[in-house]
C-alpha cells in the first residue's frame, strides 16, 4: 500500500504522488524531457528501453565519457527510478543510491527495480542524510528548480562527494528572452522561476570545479517533437488507457495532465526555440 504523501508537501510532490498512484505502470520509469541529437544511433540501447529512449539519452549525454565503472553514485531527485536503474545497468556503477522526497517513489521504485546494488531512500535534497565524503558522484536532473534553497543543495552536494568527486547536474530554467507570452504559450513555462545566475552562484559558491558546459535545449526539442521514444508517448498512452476504464477521475487531474501534454507538445517546444526557456548541464569536480 502505498504510503500518503504528507499533508505540508510541496505542490509537486503532492503532483507526483498522485501521478505515481494513478499510474504504478512499470513502462514509466523515466520522468526526464529527454533529449535527441541530430542524426542519432540508438543502436546502443536494450529493446527494454527503447520506449523511452529520449531519456535514456539525456542522461548517457548528461554523463558524457566519465568512467562510473564500480563507483558509488547518489542520484538526488530518482522520481520513478529509470536514471538510477540507467546508472546500474549501462554505467556499470556500484551502489547506486536513489534519494527522493515523494514516498510513492521509494515505494514504486523498490516494487520495479530489483537490481543488486541499486536502493533507494526518501530525504531532502538540502539535507542529505549521508556522512562526509562518501559518494564518488552525485547526479540531478531536472529537480533542482523546486528547491527552496540551492545554495544549501550544492552546499550538501560537496559535502557528500569524496574529494575528485564528479557531480552531474542539469535543470531547466528561465533563457533571455523575457518578453511577455500569451495565456496560451504561458502554460507550463511560467513554472520555472530560476535564473541562470542562481546556478552560477551556486556552483561558484560551493566551490565546484566546470569541467563541462552546454546548453542542449535544441536536443531537448528534438526530443519533444519526436514521434516515439518520449516520455510523453507512455504517458499518452497510460492516460489514453485510464480514460477507458469504467472508473471516472476528477476532471482537475485530466486538466493537470492536459496542461503537461501542452507543454510537451507546444509551449515548451516553442520556449526553447524562442529562448523563453534554456536546458542547461553541467559536470562538475569537487576540490580533490
């Protein structure tokens, strides 16, 4: 049975526990945008996977030719569990730990991913429940924008990592472009509130070495418009088959979800392009 989600829990967590109990589908593992370069070969990836492909993708891009081979990797920010499992099974990492604030998540991902190695376990992602200098990386993606405080993230993020330690990290935030959008083309955009210079701070203020840095929004674009292989192609067709069954859910959850699909499918597609919106990654070094 899957464990309430606490009634002071943030907007989102409350988002993704409801999104976790109506769908513990095991297709959906994966919850990041996703991303797709120009001309690319999927050939590398296991017939498992290919559904979600696009996610898949990000984070091999987000980690790049590091080595990860035997190292102890935290992911803060694991949602359903599909970067972890990804750590796992094609990085060649070892132990993997999952932290994340929904105890849907934990539950769902201890029911899906039963790999040696790989656990997960609920915390906040500002007050990591680990020693000093224990992990040889840390990974994020896209969950850092809902924090409350980054600079006492990336704070937390040094502390755990073991001198040399890698940190990945990736987030959508606000580009340059800050003209007005229409109600329409607002939709899903206006969630993002952080600033570029909010990351910038942080990682300079904790003292990360920049090993790499790119913008991939144009990655991420593909990714959206692509025909098959997102992350919003298994939740079309989860919701699609939802719909069919007898049981009717409230009309405000069809809305929320209508609402992603738009982003998905339009708002978000065209933020990236216009610069309304930027997806950036960096991989970073903690001070040996």
């Amino acid at each position: 049975m899957t464990t309430p989600v606490a009634a002071d829990a943030s907007p989102i967590s409350q988002w993704y526990d409801m999104m976790t109990r109506m769908f513990p589908d095991s297709r959906l593992t994966f919850l990041n945008y996703g991303a797709q370069e120009e001309n690319e070969n999927a050939d590398w990836l296991r017939d498992e996977d290919r559904e979600q492909r696009c996610s898949a993708n990000l984070i091999r891009t987000l980690l790049g030719n590091a080595d990860l081979r035997g190292k102890k990797v935290l992911e803060i920010g694991s949602g359903r569990g599909g970067n972890c499992s990804y750590l796992s099974r094609y990085a060649g990492a070892s132990p993997v730990i999952g932290l994340d604030f929904c105890p849907a998540h934990i539950e769902f991902c201890e029911r899906v991913h039963r790999l040696d190695g790989l656990t997960f376990i609920g915390g906040d992602a500002t007050d990591l429940p680990f020693e000093n200098n224990e992990f040889d990386a840390v990974v994020n993606i896209e969950s850092s924008h809902c924090y409350p405080d980054l600079n006492r993230f990336g704070d937390e993020v040094r502390r755990v990592l073991k001198p040399g330690g890698l940190f990945f990290y990736a987030d959508t935030m606000q580009g340059s472009n800050r003209a007005e959008l229409s109600e329409q083309d607002k939709i899903g955009v206006d969630f993002f509130t952080n600033v570029l210079e909010q990351h910038l701070t942080m990682i300079q203020r904790s003292g990360f070495e920049v090993l790499d840095h790119a913008d991939i929004s144009a990655d991420v674009v593909r990714a959206f418009e692509s025909e098959h292989g997102h992350l919003k192609h298994v939740l079309k067709t989860l919701v699609d088959e939802k719909k069919q069954q007898a049981r009717a859910l409230p009309p405000e959850v069809w809305h929320a979800f209508d609402t992603m699909f738009h982003f998905f499918d339009d708002s978000g597609v065209k933020a990236y392009k216009n610069g309304h919106l930027v997806y950036k990654l960096w991989r970073l070094k903690k001070a040996a």
